[in-house]
C-alpha cells in the first residue's frame, strides 16, 4: 500500500481539523477585510464583520465569490498580496470572455507543491519513479503543477508539456517513463498513436497514470488501463483555488480526497445558493484557508459532486468528492431534459465495436431541438457490411433513449474523423447558442 505524505495532517481526527480550519478562517478573514477593498467591499454589503466568523460554522455568512468576480477585477485586482511579493501568476481562458488571472507568494508555491506531493504519494509515486508530464507548460496550471510536485517527492521529472504525440510515445519508451500526467482525453490520444506506431504497451515501463483537467467516466478510465497497461488515477483542480492537486484519489479509487486543511469544501444548490446536507449532490464551493496571494471566500466552481465524509479504507480522514460528472455550466438542457456529457459518454464506452471519441451536437430546427452524437468506430468496421453498422446504430439509439430519456440521432463515423485533443476535450458543439 501506498504511504503518505503528511499523515499527522492526512489521518487528522475530523475534531482537530474542523478547529484548524476554524482557526485559518479566521485569520484569513481578518486579513483580506484589512487589505484588500474588493473583500472589505462585499463583506459589508453582505453585512459580516470579521468579528462575525468565529469558526467553521460561520462559513456561511459569507458572501459568494464568482468567476465574474476575478474577471471584473482583471487583471489582479483580487490579489490580497501587492505585487513585489507575487512571484508567479497562471491564467485559464474560458470559452468566453477574458482571461482568470490568479497568482502566487513563494509560500503558495510551496503550498501547491505539498498539496502536489501529497496526491501523487497517495496513489504510490515515489523518488524511483520517472513522471512524464505532458500537461501543458505555460500559463496553465497542469504542466508546472504536476512538475513541481514530482519534483518535491524527489521523482525524476520530463517536462515534455503537451503535443507532438509521435515525440510523447518515442520519449515514453527510450526515458522508460513509470508514471504518465495528462489529460483523459490526451492519454487516449498517445495509446492511438502507439498503435499506429505499433508501439506495444510491453515496450513502455509505465505503472501510473495521473489524469485531470476534465471530466471522464469509470468506463473511459477501463479503457486508458487497459490500452497502456497502467493503473489510471483521478486528479482535480482549478487554478482559481491553486491548480491540480485540490484533491485527488488514492489507492482505493473510491473518491478524491480534498486537501481540507487548505481549502474548505462545501456543497450548495446552484440555484437558491442553499447549503446542502452531507450525501447530497450539488455544486462544490471553495475557500482557501492558507494562501497568501489569492485567498478565495466560498468560490462557486460550477462543478457537480457529491462529499464523503467517511474515513477511507486508505486510512485517511480527510472529506472526499465523488468524481465530477460535470460542470452546472455544462449541462445541456434538451427538449427540457437535464443531460451531461459524461452520460452520453458512459452509453458509448460500453460498446466493443466503438472508439472512445465521439462528439455531441445539439441543433435547433423548427423550434424543436435535436441532438446528434457522432461516435467514431473501431478501425476496420467501417468496411463491414451496411446492414451490421444500422444495427449498431440502432442499438445505441435505443440504449441512449432509455438512459437519457430523450431520443437522439446516433452517427457512426470513420476511424480518426473526430480532432483529437492535447489538452482538455471538447465534446459539444451547441449550435442553439449561436441564435440567443
Ligand atoms: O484544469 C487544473 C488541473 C490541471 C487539474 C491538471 C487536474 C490536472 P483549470 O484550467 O482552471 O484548472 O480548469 C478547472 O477543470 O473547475 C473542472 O471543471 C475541470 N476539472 C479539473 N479537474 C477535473 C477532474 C485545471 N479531475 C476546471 N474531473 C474545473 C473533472 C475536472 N473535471
């Protein structure tokens, strides 16, 4: 079994870390009303003093912050530190719209690289492994994330950053890599590489793989062990609260654990902003009790999850998020049915016959909308008989029916027709947004 990183913090009785979470709260809540206006400025429309949190349970006081929020204020607006002590900033960029701007004291990359070390001791890297990280290096947060915590548990790092896949599989075999770090989506990309390359996952020396940045079923997870032969493992973050390794699986792969003592986790109803009993599925909230630069207060993510706040067969006490199924933002609503992605995705991966990249497109005709899923076919299936590919089609069609609830066209494509993706997949294209 793996070990772990901090166990003093990883095993913590839950009483302990309520109180120091408590404590961080608050001295994190004093400091951002004293020194930054934006945080001043909220807080007493929403009429809290710091005098008014006092410990957990106060959380809730506290006004929301959004993404809006730090795009508003772009590009550092919302930093709590001034700038001579911010030593690194990251961005994302969303679909729309500017550019998140987050940064970082020399203590929150230290923060990062602990919360980076921790989630990749849980799942047993140690300082024999060789890590190829093939996130992206740049102002995204995955390539320097996963590098600096590799680095701190002393593994031997390859920064390969993202691309060029034929370079990724011939590195992978001739530097013997132990442990892969990329998204879902990429690793599929690198093992259809290797076919073509007829690279056999013998010839690699890989173990591990760390995969984040984007949502992906249990289903695709069979897919990327079983085609490069490693154990795959659940990673997850979002740079506005520091990058990868807010939480992340262990051993057991039965939910993601948060690293609770830097950022408290609460679950809300995207809608009325309530704040949801344990076991309910709703929207993750962040604060960030420890960072310097960018403390966010009760930061909406968007992402759907459900906590677990059971000690883990693992040993570890810390809460635990079941793995995203999508982002409140990424739900399409269908002839007024609710429908994820990852849905859709769970439906295709059980089928032998196809491959694990598909694209959703929803489309408006006659005020009536519809809802195509394009799913590539195994390599060679294409040339079979018409007669077996309708039957295939048809299957499908109804398996979605049924799990869905609504009825969808199903198109079965060519081998290599859908883009392939280096970083983070898109999986919808919806042409309804183009009229609002
Ligand atoms: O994606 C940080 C990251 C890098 C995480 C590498 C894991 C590995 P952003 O670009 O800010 O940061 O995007 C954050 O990505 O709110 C989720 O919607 C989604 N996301 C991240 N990890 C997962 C995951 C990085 N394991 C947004 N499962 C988040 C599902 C994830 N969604």
């Amino acid at each position: 079994m793996a070990g772990y990183w901090n166990a003093d913090i990883e095993t913590m009785d839950l009483e302990a870390l309520k109180k120091l979470q408590g404590e961080r709260l608050k001295a994190t809540i004093e400091r951002v009303y004293r020194n930054v206006p934006y945080y001043a400025e909220k807080m007493k429309r929403a009429g809290v003093t710091p005098d008014d949190i006092n410990g957990v349970e106060d959380l809730k006081k506290l006004p929301f912050t959004y993404k809006t929020d730090l795009r508003d204020n772009y590009p550092f607006g919302t930093f709590a530190v001034p700038m001579d002590q911010v030593v690194r900033v990251h961005a994302s960029s969303g679909t729309t719209g500017k550019m998140t701007v987050v940064g970082y004291t020399e203590n929150d990359i230290h923060t990062w690289s602990e919360c980076m070390a921790r989630s990749l001791t849980n799942v047993g890297v140690t300082s024999k492994d060789i890590v190829h990280v093939a996130y992206g290096y740049g102002l995204f947060t995955g390539g320097l994330g996963l590098h600096y915590g590799a680095e701190r548990v002393g593994a031997t790092v390859i920064p390969v950053s993202g691309g060029n896949t034929r370079r990724q599989v011939e590195l992978l075999r001739d530097f013997k890599a132990t442990v892969l770090c990329c998204t879902p989506s990429y690793a599929l990309y690198i093992a259809d590489e290797m076919a073509e390359m007829g690279v056999k996952k013998e010839e690699l020396c890989l173990r591990l793989g760390i995969f984040g940045a984007e949502p992906w079923t249990e289903e695709m997870r069979q897919q990327i062990e079983e085609r490069l032969g490693l154990k795959a493992y659940d990673i997850y973050g979002l740079s506005e609260i520091i990058g990868p390794g807010v939480a992340m699986e262990c051993e057991e792969k039965n939910g993601l654990h948060i690293m609770a003592d830097h950022f408290i986790p609460e679950i809300i109803d995207p809608v009325t902003e309530e704040v949801l009993p344990p076991g309910s599925k709703g929207e993750l909230v962040f604060t960030c009790i420890t960072k310097e630069a960018l403390p966010l207060i009760r930061y909406r993510t968007r992402d759907l999850t459900i906590l677990d706040w059971h000690k883990c067969a693992c040993g570890r006490t810390s809460p635990r998020m079941f793995k995203v199924t999508g982002r409140s933002d990424d739900m399409l609503i269908i002839r007024g049915v609710n429908v994820f992605p990852s849905q859709v995705e769970s439906v295709l991966l059980k089928y032998s016959e196809v491959e694990p990249h598909y694209m959703i497109i929803v489309d408006r005709k006659d005020n009536l909308d519809i809802m195509e899923i394009q799913i590539e076919v195994t390599n060679g299936l294409f040339s079979d008989e018409v007669r077996k590919l309708e039957a295939l089609e048809r299957r499908i069609r109804e398996d979605i029916e049924s799990t869905l609830g609504i009825s969808a066209k199903v198109r079965l494509v060519e081998h290599k027709t859908i883009q392939r993706s280096e970083g983070k997949a898109k999986r919808v294209i919806d042409r309804r947004q183009l009229f609002k």
